[in-house]
C-alpha cells in the first residue's frame, strides 16, 4: 500500500471520461447545440462520475489529467480556439477547479472510514496507518493541515457539516487561486493576454453570457474576444517571428494608426461603424448615460451588462466575418 502508484488508474479513468465527453459532445452537436444548464447538467450526469470514479482513493495528490478533461468540455461548450486561455474559460464557466473536487472526494472517504465502528477492520487498519509515513490516512491527515481544515475534520459535528465546511474552504480557495493567477504577468512586459478580460472580470463565477447567447457561433466569438483569442493584430503580432512590438501591431482596416487591440475593433474601427451602429442604439436605450461615458467605461459596460450580451455577440459575429472576408 505504501508504494502504491495511482498513475494507471488516473490514466485509464480519464480515458474512459473522456470516451464519456466525446458521446456528450456528438450529442451537442446532434441537436444544434445546448444551453448552459442542459450542457453542465449531462456533463454532471454523464462525465464527471466516470472522471471522479475512486477520487476518494487517489484525490489527494493534483492530477493535471482529470483538469485536462474538464477545460476540455468547457472548450467544447464555448467554442473556444485552441490558444485560448484555461483561466478566462474557467473563469467564464465558473466552474470550480477538479482539485478540489477530488480532495472533497477524499475527505468524505476519510470521515467515513474514521466514523466506522470501531469493531470494524477498514476502522482498525484506519487507526493504524495514521502513524505509518506514505500511508493515505496519514497523507489525507498532511492534507487537511496544509487546507487548514484540521479543525474541521477533528471537530464533533456532523459528516455532512464537515463536508459542507470543507466544501466552502475549497471553493474560497478555488476563487483566491484564480484572482492570483488572472492578475500574475510572469514578468512579460506587456502584461498576460488576459489584461484586458481582468478589467471587466474580478470573480470566478460563471459570466451571465454563457446562459444568454443561445446561437453557438455567437458565443463562439464572444467567448474567444472576451480570452483575447480572435486573430486581431495585437493577438497575431504574438505569434509572428520575430514578435512584432505591442505598439506596432497596427489595425490595417482603418486610417487610425492605432493598435488593433478588443477595445479598438468593438468601439473604435471605422471600417465597422454601421454594424455597430444598433449595438450602441441598444445600449443607450438600456443605461441613459450611455452616450456620456468615456471608451473605457462603455467598453467595460458592454462586456459586463447582462441585458446587452446577446446583441453584442451577435455585433461581434458580423463584424468579425466582415473582417475575415471583407464584405
Ligand atoms: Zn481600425
């Protein structure tokens, strides 16, 4: 037991999960596309109990491949391109990391076990491998010290209050993590890809246009211009070798020689003024002071009004096709 390795059985329980999502997926495909709930209830139903299968066993060490599969059934669900970014899909998801369900998993084992009859064998070789170093007990036990739940998981309450508590202690966690990593620029000079989402998006919890742009190819586009992820210049000067100066990646589709970055193409290019021009009707009609407002506040207003996302992803699909084929 001790030098157990779970490697295998993560790989073939992945496997299979991910066997589960492809079936999901021709069915999402099958009925042209779902909404947010249908997707997330199937993917409950359907994928996550092939993925978590014995996490209780093996969820107390990080498994980077039970992650893989769930940014994967968010990817599909959004559309996303493949250079998109994990933290602005989860982010835009609000789904919480699988870690924490895995180390949830492990938890309600281990309160189990220690709740079992003393009597029983499973409780007898519980007490003893709590002293025994590599063993799971005693590395459920590491565990709850570094989450800081020792009191938790000592205290005299119920199991399902301890689960509760834990529950929420992973969730806050969950939150505190993503915020770190949205705002962490690894020394790049321009700041993370995701400068711009971190304006308008603060807390892990799912963004109201998930629900409310029911047209796949839609949410598609808003979903890859809200990760920075559409090929505009400043997003393809990226990849160009040599990288091409964040200043230089100029819009070539209007006379303003300024960097074609998300705020620039939404509200700024000329060469979409007529797409936008019922999009910003719209919006004037939902906040009176609309008009007023400078770039930056009208731009943090469309992304973050629950009211506009459907015209502004619709906007932004035209606009886009304009873009790629010129018409
Ligand atoms: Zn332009």
């Amino acid at each position: 037991m001790n030098f157990l390795d779970y490697k295998h059985t993560v790989r073939e329980i992945t496997k299979s999960a991910s066997r589960a999502l492809s079936a999901l997926y021709a069915k999402f495909i099958s009925c042209g596309g779902m909404t947010y709930d249908v997707f997330t209830k199937l993917y409950r139903s359907v994928v996550e109990p092939v993925l978590y299968y014995g996490s209780g066993i093996w969820g107390h060490t990080n498994w980077r491949e039970v992650q893989v599969i769930q940014n994967k059934a968010c990817r599909l669900f959004l559309g996303s391109a493949s250079n998109a970014s994990n933290i602005a899909i989860q982010g835009d998801m609000g789904l919480t990391s699988t870690k924490s369900a895995e180390i949830l998993e492990t938890f309600r084992l281990f309160l189990r076990v220690s709740k079992a009859y003393d009597t029983r064998l499973t409780y007898k070789v519980h007490m003893w491998s709590k002293d025994c170093s590599r063993s799971w007990d005693k590395n459920c036990i590491k565990k709850a010290q570094i989450l800081g739940i020792e009191n938790v998981i000592n205290d005299t309450f119920s199991i399902k209050h301890k689960l509760q508590d834990i529950k929420s202690k992973l969730c806050e966690k969950d939150k505190n993590e993503w915020v770190e990593k949205l705002f962490n620029d690894r020394n790049q000079c321009n700041g993370n890809k995701l400068r711009i989402y971190r304006e308008y998006k603060h807390v892990l919890e799912f963004s109201s246009y998930v629900k409310l742009v029911r047209n796949r190819q839609h949410r598609r586009v808003l979903s890859n211009f809200r990760s920075g992820c559409l090929p505009l210049a400043v997003e393809t000067g990226r990849y160009t070798k040599p990288k091409i100066p964040l200043n230089e990646r100029t819009c070539i589709y209007c006379t303003d020689n300024c960097v074609e970055d998300e705020k620039h193409f939404l509200l700024g290019c000329d060469f979409y003024a007529d797409l936008r021009y019922d999009l910003m009707k719209k919006s004037g009609d939902i906040c009176d002071s609309f008009n007023d407002l400078d770039l930056q506040d009208k731009f943090i207003f469309l992304m973050s009004n629950d009211a506009i996302q459907p015209f502004l992803a619709k906007t932004l699909y035209q606009m886009f096709y304009r873009r790629r084929y010129c018409v």
